[in-house]
C-alpha cells in the first residue's frame, strides 16, 4: 500500500515503542526499525528509512545509542495525540454511524485530517469520553503503558492457558477482518490446544470448537491470562 502519511508513521512507530508484555531488549540480529515499519505498512524498506530521516529533521525522532530511532518528547506528544484521534474517530464511526468495527480502522485512516483538535475534543464529550476504541485500545495513553504490562500475544502462551482477548492489531485491515469474521474480538474467552511451529500455526478452542490459527495472526491478539 502506497502513500503512508507521517501520521501513519507514527502510530507505527509508537506501537513499536511500547511494547505489550515482557519487554525484550533488541538484539544485534533484530530486525532494524525500519524493516519493521516496512513490514507492518507494507512498504519499501527504503521508503521505510527516508521516512525516517524526515521525522528526525522534524525533530520528532532521534538516534539512540544503539543508532536505533526513538521517539523525542516532542514526538511522542504527536503520537499519542495522533492515536487518540484515530481511536475517537473509530468509536464515532461505530457508535454514532452504524460502520462495523472492521469498517472503522480504514475510515478512521481516511478521515484522520479531516478533524481538527478541537473537534475532537467535542467527539470524546459526545461519546462520554469512552475508554477504548471498537478493537480494545484505551485511549488514555497512560493507561494503554500500563495495562501493556499485563498483555501477552496469545502465540506466547502455554498449551492449556485460558485467556481472555482485551485488544486486537489494527495495522492490517485484512487480519483485522479476519478476526471479526471469527469472532476473535475483545471479551472472546479461549484456550491454547497446541502449537504446531513446522505448520507457522496454534491450535485454540473458544466458543464451543476448536480453530486452527496461522502464528502471524496469533501474535495480533493480545490477552490477558485468566
């Protein structure tokens, strides 16, 4: 998918930077930030990079020690507001309009400029200020820090744990579609039957069967163990 704003950029790069469950220190071997924004917005790793050098003479990213990119204060700022109003706007779609939760991730994408901040502030009032958007996001970012400590992708459990879905990966429309096509949403209750890692699959039983699914989709359903 071409023509990825910045505003894109930086959802992704803030879901990488706060990272859900146990932190894992990069390794030298790690794929580098820009292979992974490439992945998850299906562009070029070149595209990926020059994006980069854009954000950091905007002074919304910088290099760490590692020469990795991280998000300035400043950055984060814009970030998180950034991901606010996409998460309203979902919630504005679902609530008040009738889009489906699926429907909401690309329209909030479509429409994301189309607010400005003080719009957005009288959607949050007029929704009551909700906690999270349609696919289990807070919109408190502070809270969202916090609760990622609690969360793990459901590929990372033991066979047998039972868990409870709280959010689903928004970054590919069609894994997004796919969950609700399931009735993977938040709130589903399952169990992980088994793991087939020559297969790239897991085994989970939820809603009186037992489905079969690819590990790239487990890794986007974020729980919490019960």
């Amino acid at each position: 998918m071409a023509g990825h704003s910045v505003d894109d950029y930086l959802e992704t790069i803030y879901f990488l930077a706060f990272p859900i469950g146990e932190y894992k220190p990069e390794t030298n071997r790690a794929p580098t930030l820009a292979a992974r924004i490439a992945e998850m917005l299906g562009v070029s790793r070149v595209a990926a990079g020059e994006m980069l050098k854009r954000l950091e003479a905007d002074g919304l990213v910088e290099r760490g020690e590692q020469k990795q990119a991280i998000l300035t204060e400043s950055g984060r700022r814009e970030a998180e507001r950034v991901v606010r109003r996409h998460r309203l706007i979902e919630r504005l779609l679902t609530d008040f309009l009738g889009y489906t939760a699926a429907e909401a991730h690309d329209r909030a994408d479509e429409l994301g400029d189309s607010f400005t901040d003080e719009m957005i502030e009288r959607i949050a009032e007029r929704l009551h200020h909700p906690d999270r958007c349609p696919h289990g996001w807070p919109v408190d970012p502070e809270f969202e820090h916090e609760e990622n400590k609690h969360l793990r992708p459901l590929g990372e459990l033991e066979v047998g744990a039972p868990a409870e879905i709280v959010r689903l990966a928004e970054h590919d429309g069609e894994l997004l579609h796919f969950y609700y096509d399931r009735g993977l949403v938040p709130g589903c209750r399952l169990e992980l039957r088994g793991k087939q890692p020559a297969a790239g699959q897991i085994t989970v039983a939820f809603d009186g069967g037992e489905q079969a699914l690819a590990t790239k989709a487990a890794q986007g359903l974020f729980v919490r163990l019960l």
